[in-house]
C-alpha cells in the first residue's frame, strides 16, 4: 500500500494571496508560509473548524507553545508571518511526528486505529463519512447512486472527511469494532454527535490564513498533560468516557475509531489510490463541555428547583443570519442576569483592542457554523453558514460602536415585526386569522432579506469610522432613511394585496373587548410604528441625508465582497 504522508503531500484547500487560484498544499507548506494564503477555501463550511481543530491550530500550539499573555500574543500577531526560528522550530516538529502523520500507516494511521475491524469483518462504504452524501435509508428511491454504489475519495478528500466526522459525525448507533468490551449484539449504543455538533461554532478569520490561527489561539498556560492525539498512545478499539486535559486533547478529540481502506485503482503512485470503504465504530466520549471551549457562545438558563444557573453552548438557528444574534456576538462581559456571552475568542479580542494591542480598524470576519441533525441526531438535516464584517470595537460595551450596531440591529428586527402586524392587521379585516409564526412566510421576512445587504455594508461602515462620532450619526440617518424605503417597498405590495371586505372591516371581540380592524386604521397604525422605530430620519425631513448613503453602499473593501459572494454561493 502506498503511503500519503500528510505532512508533505497536498491535501489542504487554500486560497494564496495575490488572486491566485486555489489549490490543494502540504501541511508543511500550509504552516511555513501561512502568511502567503488569504484562507482556507472548502467544499462545505464544516470542514473550516475542522481542519483548524484537527491539524493547523494543534501543530502551531504544540511546537510554538501557548502565548502565555496578552502582550506575547499582540507580539506574534504584529509579526504577520512566522519567523525563520519559528519556521525551524515547526518544521523539527513536523520532522518528529512524521511517522503519526500516515494517512495508510500499518499501525498507526493519522487520526484512526490500526486494523480496526468488526467482529464480522464488516466494512461500510465511504459515503458514512461525506455529510452531504446519502447513506443508508437516506438514499432517494431513483438517485442516480445507490447505497451499493462506491463513493472514491481522494487521499486528501478522504484526509478531510476523516477528520470532519471527528468532529461532526452524526450519532446513535454504530458498528461495534471487535476487541471492545462495551459492545453489544455487535453495536454500540447511545452515540453522541461529534463535539461540534452540540456547539454553534464560531470561527474568527483574519485577512491571512496566519491571522486567522493567532485569532484562534486562546492565550494563557498550558496544562503539562495536554497533548494532541499524535503524542498520546495510539488508540485501540476500546473507547472511553473521559473529560479533556487541555485544548490541545480537545481540538485533535477522537470521537470515534475509524479506519480508511485505500484501494489501488488503474495507474501508478499516490495518485492511484482511492478510498471506497471505512470501518466506523465508537470513539471517545466528553464527559462534559469544558467552559473554556473558545469556538462557541454561551446561553445562561435557571436551572430547576432553584439550582442555579446552567451555561449551555448557544446554538445558530438555520436560516437567521449572523447579525441578528449580534447582542450575543459582542457580550464580551455578562451583564448581571444577562441571558448570553460572547466567545473566549471575541472577549479576548475585546481586551486587546481595550489595551491598545488590536487596532479599532482592524478587518475582522466572523464565521458562524453548524449542523442542523434529524431525528434522534442521526441524519443531516441542514448546514448552517454565515460570515460577517465584525468593528472590534463594537466588542466593548463602553464603546459608542457598541450601542450603534445593537441599536441598527434591533431596529431591523423592529421593521419586520411591524410589517407583520401590518399583515396581521389586514388578514384579520378581512375575516382570516394571521400567519402564524411558526408556518407559512411571513412578509417580514421579506424586510429582512432586502436589509441584509445594509446591514452587512453598514458594519464595514462602522469599523472604518468607528473612532468618529459624527461620521457614526450621519451613518445612522442613512441606514434609517434607506431602511425605511426598503420597508415601504414590501409593505406597499402587503398593502396591495389587500381584498375588498378589508376597506370596510370586521370586528374582533378579544378578552371581553371588541376590535374594529380595516384597511384605514391598519395602514395608521403601520405609520405609527414606523415613526416610532426611525427616530433620526422622517421623509419630511431635508434629503440631505442622501449623500450621507455612501457610508453605507461605498464602504465595501474586495474582502467584503468575496465574503459576501461566498454567502451567497452557499446559499444557492
């Protein structure tokens, strides 16, 4: 069998600098010259957590060592590349645990268990790793493949989804791998999803793929005992319930115990080599979720029975953009009761950028992820994906910044409910009950969509001016007047819509009291609530506030662009 070393192979999907197309590099090559590649480019927003976790934020770590403190980290990010003393120091480090990084070694495959098997000598094929391929009962009566069908992967391909199962892999029942003393009737039962599955991710990016590894390496010391998996005794096919050292035992967990068979396809070389069949059994379970897990926000709860308060990661909701959780994104402190809290990451931002340490302009991106699981976590439901402009300043509370973006974002939230109780308003005139919130589209949805793009443009609006009050005002006049006519446009057409027996109206009797509603008092009341939310702009006023749009539509640098074309592509 030939071997795939992953150090010096190429496997890895970036993106290098200078509009370069993107390609496939060594882990060597990723690391060494980290500053020369704008970022990771995936398939599948998943693998972005993954790769970092798994492989490229582990590797740094543990060869360079943890920054220790604010001023070390603000020291190695300035740099904006590694050293040459740095580059040797990972280069001796990759040297050292080559024989780990093997996809196909014999004994100890990178990230799986040498010669796992069933007690049936069962295998199943490789589309039980690809979350976006059909297995099992998933697979539509008249797709073009069936479950029989083999899905080849690459050695790289199948490097990624090795590790993307790690740490997203569905849950419940797995194949029971022989020589584990927990199996029953050949299964293991009670598997949860992967650890990023229960989580929210929230990733940090920066304008080079090094920046975006220093974004995601908490400062601070280091635990003795915390190793990444390629340092520990490899693993066998007995798993356990265990909680992580450090960050380094949690980034590189194995979930479960998973072995990839290559297969020598027509042809000579590395590149004949394909992956069609896997073995796939239990692995490592967390015993709890560390409070120091930096990829995820935080939900306060009351426990029952007055047991206190229970902190739980948050979770994205499918189809919501990023900048409508906002509030939670920039907690970087809990308030006194306060329901949520940022990321490790974002409050550590938060103190550098307090500290002088992190410039107020700098050209943050936010990536959120997440896997939306069927029944009983089984299945793949939905992927969730955004990336947002994110001003670090907007990170401290004490900061004018701050108060702008949650009052811009409220406000959207605050059109939209209005042009749904316009709706509402309307459909009980004409004798029909409202859209009910949880069925069917509501038209304020269609407010949201259409100020998405503004709000996007307006955060890279805020980083750029963020220091200047005025600039900040005049901004927040134009997002008003421009919010507002986006409103209009959809409560014109919900308007429009509007039948015949709504002019006249019907009465409501609610709670003992009778309501009249009709065309008239409905588009009053619309009005009311629209002057009420748009406080600094009316159409009454000066139109002067028109040459003040360019803070909002003129502000979008090329990385704003491309990150909004990604969004975009991922969402068709």
């Amino acid at each position: 069998m030939s071997m795939y070393d992953l150090i010096d192979s190429p496997w890895l999907p970036l993106r290098p600098k200078g509009g370069k197309a993107v390609g496939e590099f060594s882990l060597r090559e990723a690391l060494l010259d980290a500053s020369e590649f704008d970022s990771l480019t995936v398939d599948l927003p998943t693998h972005t957590p993954a790769l970092l976790r798994q492989v490229l934020l582990p590797v740094v770590m543990d060869a360079l060592g943890r920054p220790p403190d604010r001023q070390e980290w603000a020291r190695r990010f300035d740099a904006g590349h590694f050293t040459e003393q740095e580059q040797d120091t990972l280069g001796a480090y990759l040297e050292e645990h080559r024989p780990r990084f093997d996809l196909f070694h014999a004994e100890t495959p990178f990230a799986q268990v040498g010669g796992l098997r069933t007690a049936k000598n069962e295998t199943k094929g490789s589309a039980l790793l690809v979350a976006t391929a059909a297995a099992g009962n998933n697979v539509p009566l008249f797709a073009a493949r069936t479950e029989g069908d083999p899905l080849p992967l690459t050695p790289a391909q199948a490097a990624r989804w090795l590790l993307h199962t790690h740490c997203w892999d569905t849950a419940a029942i797995k194949s029971g791998a022989a020589g584990d003393p927990q199996v029953k009737a050949g299964k293991t039962m009670g598997n949860p999803t992967g650890p990023l599955g229960a989580l929210g991710v929230v990733v940090p990016v920066g304008r080079t793929l090094y920046e975006t590894l220093l974004l995601n390496i908490p400062f601070g010391t280091q635990p003795d005992d915390d190793l990444p998996h390629w340092r520990r005794e490899a693993p066998g096919p007995q798993w356990e319930v265990r909680a992580a050292t450090g960050l380094l035992d949690l980034w590189t967990w194995q979930s479960r115990r998973i072995r990839l068979i290559g297969e020598e396809t027509d042809g000579e070389g590395e590149g004949s080599v394909r992956v069609c069949r896997v073995v796939l059994c239990a692995g490592d379970r967390l015993r709890e979720l560390p409070e120091w897990e930096p990829h995820t926000m935080w939900n306060f709860q009351k426990a029952p029975k007055g047991g206190g308060t229970l902190r739980r990661p948050r979770r994205h909701t499918p189809g919501k953009a990023a900048w409508r959780g906002l509030n939670a994104l920039l907690a970087s402190e809990r308030q006194e009761g306060g329901d949520f809290e940022t990321s490790v990451l974002l409050r550590q931002l938060a103190g550098l950028q307090a500290e002088g340490l992190l410039g107020f302009d700098y050209p943050l991106q936010v990536e959120t992820i997440a896997i939306t699981y069927g029944t009983q976590s089984a299945v793949v439901e939905d992927i969730v994906f955004d990336a947002i402009p994110l001003p670090v300043a907007a990170l401290r509370a004490d900061e004018d910044v701050y108060g702008v973006l949650l009052e811009v974002t409220e406000q959207a939230e605050a059109l939209a409910r209005a042009v749904n109780n316009l709706s509402a308003d309307l459909r009980r005139a004409a004798g029909a009950d409202p859209i009910p919130w949880d069925k069917g589209q509501r038209p304020g949805e269609f407010v949201l969509h259409a100020l998405d793009p503004l709000v996007r443009r307006f955060l890279v609006g805020v980083r750029a001016s963020a220091s200047d009050p005025d600039v900040l005002e005049r901004g927040r006049g134009a997002w008003e007047k421009i919010a507002r006519e986006r409103t209009w446009e959809v409560a014109e057409k919900v308007l429009a819509g509007a039948t015949n027996s709504a002019f006249a109206g019907r009465a409501v009797e609610k709670n003992g009291r009778e309501f009249t509603y009709r065309l008239a008092s409905a588009e009053q009341n619309f009005h009311r609530q629209i002057a009420t939310i748009l406080t600094r702009y009316t159409p009454a006023a000066d139109d002067s506030a028109e040459e003040d749009v360019s803070l909002i539509e003129d502000a979008v640098s090329p990385l704003e662009e491309a990150v909004s074309a990604a969004v975009t592509a991922q969402t068709l």
